[in-house]
C-alpha cells in the first residue's frame, strides 16, 4: 500500500483530488439514477457532465443541500467525539465487558483519537450518502410515476417548430431526458440537433 504523507500534498494535488473525487461522483451517482429507469447513462455522458453533475444537483436544490450538509454534520461530530464518549460508557458496563476485549479496544479507541486527517473518511461517507440518496430519489420517482399519471412540466419546442409536453428527469450538456405522456419509458433527445427551446411550464 502506497502511504501519501499530508505534508507532500499542494494545492495542486487536492485539486486534482477533488477534480476525480467529483467525476466519480457523478459518474456513479448518475449511472444508478438512470439505469433504475432502464437508461445506460454512460452512452449518454462525458467527462464534464459527470464532474459538474453534483455540483448542479447540489446548488439548484437547497432542500437536498441542507440535508446532505446535516447529514455529514452529524457524522463529523460522531467520528470526532460522540464515538469516543460513547464508548467511553459502554466500557463501564459488566455486560460490554464480558462480550468484548476492553484492553483491545481501549488501544483501537486510543490510535483513532490521535488521527487528526479524517477526510478521507468524510469524503466517503459523503459519497455513500450522495449515492444512496440519488438511488432513493429515483426509486421514488419511478414508484410514483408507475402508479400515477405523468404531470408535464416543460414543453419542448423542436426545430420543426414542433412542440411537446414532457416531465423532465434529468439533462446533461447533450441529452435532454424525459417521460412523454402515457409512455412509460425514458426518451432521450439530442438538445443540439433537435431542440429550438426548452420551456419550463407552470406549476
């Protein structure tokens, strides 16, 4: 295993960090979201979709934003000091101490509470509950879109001048994806070659 030492990362290299810690993201975020509703986003995407993928989910819904930002505020304070103060009871406990190793665990407990760097930890815990809750966002959409009728809510103005009512689902730098009416799979239109405008209705 190759150790990287804090010190010897510039900003550089946190960028570059980042920079693939958002793509991947994307990627598999996106990649579940569709393919609930039967869609191979990979053949869909690129590169900058997928890297500005949850940056725009984040920043155009607050509601999801304040959640994801609870949620990883809870988990901070959980692995910095709820943890150690939970365990620090537990270990008085007669039951705890027959079932586990206290002498074990104490030294485990001691070596966590000397590392300072838990990024790496966080940024995965945030990527488990990005991905799960794009999974749940999806699983929900399709349950309802299977048991209720489909509410348009852009209309789709084509290069013919023709139009259509569709309920948006997603769109990237390319692809506008969306359910018609009394269908019930995905269609996925090229934006460049095929759309004039895109509305959005009112609600």
């Amino acid at each position: 295993m190759i150790h990287i030492e804090k010190s010897k990362l510039g900003l550089q290299d946190y960028f570059y960090i980042g920079y693939l810690y958002l793509i991947i993201l994307g990627i598999v975020s996106d990649a579940i979201f569709y393919g609930i509703f039967g869609v191979s986003y990979l053949n869909y995407t690129t590169i900058l979709d997928a890297l500005i993928s949850p940056i725009s989910l984040l920043t155009n819904n607050w509601k999801i934003s304040l959640f994801l930002g609870f949620m990883f505020w809870i988990m901070y304070l959980y692995f910095t000091k709820w943890m150690f103060k939970f365990y620090a009871y537990l270990r008085t406990k007669k039951w705890y101490k027959k079932l586990y190793d206290i002498e074990k665990w104490d030294k485990k407990y001691e070596e966590l509470g000397k590392k300072k760097n838990i990024f790496p930890g966080m940024m995965f815990i945030f990527f488990l509950l990005f991905v799960s809750m794009r999974t749940g966002m999806g699983i929900g959409m399709k349950y309802k879109f299977a048991n209720k009728e489909i509410i348009p809510n852009h209309t789709l103005i084509f290069k013919d001048n023709s139009r259509l009512d569709v309920h948006k689902i997603g769109q990237n730098s390319a692809y506008f994806f969306y359910f018609i009416p009394g269908e019930k799979v995905i269609t996925a239109t090229p934006i460049a070659d095929n759309l004039k405008q895109i509305k959005l209705l009112p609600k």
